[in-house]
C-alpha cells in the first residue's frame, strides 16, 4: 500500500468527503438504522452542512493515497468524534487509528489539559472503536432513529 496523506480539510472538498462517507455509510452502516434515522443521517452529511460545520470550527482531517480519498475524520468541541469513515478496499489497514492519531495529536497541541475523547459509536463500528482504545459508558442508545453505543477513551500523555 503507498503512503497514506493525511491533512486538514479545505473548503472545496466537501462533495468527495459527502461521497465517501455516503458510499461506506450505505454499504455498512445504515443497515442499523431506521429509515427516519438514514434520514436524519444523509441531511447531517450533505455537502453545505459539512462545509457550514468547518466554518464553525468542526474540525476535519482526510486521508489520501495518491490522489484518492481514502478516509475521513469529524471532531466536534475539540473532544467527540462525530463522523469516521475509510473506504471499504482500504478498511483494515489502520487508516482510521491514523486520522485519530492526527487528530490527536493537533487538538492536544492546542487543548494539552484535554484528557477524555468522545464517540457515540454505531453498532457497525463499536469493535473499530474498541481496538482504537474506546470503552462502552452505556448501555445501546437511540435518538433520531440511530442507534449508537455512548464510548470514550482516556488520553495517556
């Protein structure tokens, strides 16, 4: 595999992000959900929200192999990751540890009391999460008609 890229988001690149996470939210996630919960979730992603997100400070980081967008990170409030997706022929490979560890490492620069990260994970991604770290706080939550497992993980510096 060649190198992964990993870089912060730039306006413009909204629709390739959207389509990405659609195309991996489509084949492994929404098989959980509820149509009003796949609902819900497609307006979340649509490209402008994606884009308003950044403007209000969302953090976003992507990951490139060559020129191909591979995968992506959302951290809201410096502290949750709210979207983590990688395309299904790179799945596997640590692409998603990569982002986080990115991530990570670029909101602890400038949070180093921050000590707690947060992930309301989707039934699909709890055992992603746990290799990651997370452990379960909960029991299975739903709101919106998406189910999720509340985790967090405790930042060792």
């Amino acid at each position: 595999m060649n190198t992964v890229k990993i870089e912060r988001y730039q306006s413009g690149q909204e629709i390739m992000i959207y389509q990405l996470i659609k195309k991996v939210y489509d084949e492994f996630v929404s098989v959980d959900y509820s149509n009003e919960g796949n609902r819900f979730f497609y307006e979340w992603i649509k490209p402008s929200k994606i884009a308003e997100r950044q403007r209000n400070q969302i953090n976003i980081w992507i990951a490139f192999i060559d020129s191909k967008l591979v995968g992506m990170i959302e951290i809201r409030d410096n502290k949750y990751i709210s979207l983590l997706f990688v395309d299904k022929e790179y799945q596997g490979k640590g692409i998603a540890k990569k982002l986080f560890e990115k991530s990570l490492k670029e909101i602890i620069r400038r949070d180093p009391k921050l000590n707690k990260f947060y992930v309301h994970a989707s039934p699909y991604s709890i055992p992603i999460y746990k290799k990651m770290g997370f452990i379960e706080t909960d029991d299975m939550q739903e709101e919106n008609g998406m189910k999720y497992l509340p985790m967090e993980m405790t930042i060792i510096k």
